[in-house]
C-alpha cells in the first residue's frame, strides 16, 4: 500500500469539475511547481519551469508597463482637462485689466500654480499708470530682456515655453521670490511691429516644472493666450 496520503474525494471531485481555479491561483501553482521540482530530485533540470517562471516575470514587467501607461493616460486626460479650463475662465472678463488680474488669481488656482507674472518689454518703463495698478501681475522690463532670462545669457534663440528649476525665484516674481523653486517660461509673440513678452508660471514645488516634462499643453496655452493679447492690444 502507499504512504502518500490520498486527497478527499470531495476535494478531488471540485478540483476536476474546475480546474481553472488552480491555474488562476498564482500561490497555488508555485507550490506545485515547487513540489514537482522535489520530487524530481536536485539532479533534474526542470526546463518548464525555468521557462514558466521567466514567462511569470515577463508577465509581471507587461503588467506594470500596463500600469504605468494607465497611470500616464489619466495624468494627461486631467492636465489637459486643467489647461482647458484655465483656458476658459481667462477668456471670461470683458475689461483688459481683469483679464490681467484673474492670471494670478483665478487662472493660477487652475492651473494650481503659486505664482503667475505677465513680463512685456517696453522703453517707457514701469511710470504708466496702469502697470502700476497692476504691478502684482504685470511687470515691464528693458527691450531684450526675455531673451537673456530665457537663455541665461547664452546667444541661442530661445524656445517657446522653458521648463526649469531654480534655487529661488527671480526678483522678477517680487514678494514670491522666495519661494519659487521652480518655473515655465512662456514666451509670447505679441504680433508684428512689438516686443515680445512671457507668462512666468512659478511653483513652490522643485519638481513641479522640470526639463524632462513634455510642453504641448503649454504651448497650447501660450498659443492662445498670445492670440488674446493680440485682440486686447490692438
């Protein structure tokens, strides 16, 4: 007679009426292969299961792969539903220095960004009134400005939105200087016969705006915030 303790019928009946239960349980399956192996002996190369188990890690890196785009998708789908809404709420106001204040009010809450400056280039300075009204959000600078801030200096044309981080803000964000750790630059084309300008987006956050991070959505937004400017100045 055998020593091997023989399973329950019952058992026994359930596993061959659904097999299916076994082979989807993981756990399971790696304790027969693990049995199987001792019972073969350490002699014994066992091909199906190395093979079983490389097709088991494989599985696991598409799944997480699977995760991952998942992951991105969605990510994407809410930035792009972020970007479009900051969109439409900056198109609301009807008066020019409403559509300037809501950038760093409403339109940054959106976006959820710390800190939104306009920068224009101009040789009349900072004595208008109205850039005084709106010193919070609009600040003028010297004709050639953007281009070294974009470029640091360097004589490379710059591109259209820059992604970066910083040790701290530029005294440019004012107040919020401080706190900035990182920045998207947009530069804007305000229309033939003026000087450009850029949209400063600062974050307290150092991995907020990062040079790896793609720029179509903002680049989008750039595109039409500077088709809006166009209207209001002309």
């Amino acid at each position: 007679m055998s020593s091997k303790p023989r399973i329950e019928d019952n058992l026994r009946e359930k596993i061959i009426t659904q097999p299916d239960v076994i082979l989807d349980d993981q756990d399971l399956m790696h304790a027969l292969i693990a049995a199987n192996e001792r019972s073969m002996g350490g002699n014994i190369v066992d091909l199906r299961g190395i093979a079983m188990e490389r097709l088991e890690a494989r599985l696991d890196r598409l799944e997480d792969t699977h995760r991952s785009v998942i992951a991105a998708a969605y990510e994407n789908l809410a930035g792009t539903n972020q970007v479009h809404r900051a969109i439409l709420r900056m198109l609301d106001p009807v008066e020019f220095e409403a559509f300037l204040k809501d950038l760093d009010g409403p339109v940054a809450d959106i976006l959820r960004v710390d800190c939104v400056k306009l920068v224009l280039e101009s040789d009349q300075g900072n004595s208008d009134a109205t850039v005084q009204r709106l010193g919070d959000v609009l600040t003028v600078v010297e004709p050639g400005f953007i281009e070294k801030y974009l470029n640091a200096g360097a004589t490379l044309d710059a591109r259209q939105v820059t992604l970066r981080q910083l040790e701290e803000g530029a005294p440019i964000y004012g107040d919020a200087a401080g706190f900035i750790r990182s920045e998207a630059c947009l530069k804007l084309d305000l229309g033939e016969g003026r000087l450009p300008g850029m949209l400063l987006m600062g974050g307290e956050d150092p991995h907020q705006f990062t040079p790896q991070q793609g720029t179509d959505l903002l680049s989008f937004f750039a595109g039409v915030f500077e088709r809006a400017m166009r209207r209001w100045l002309s």
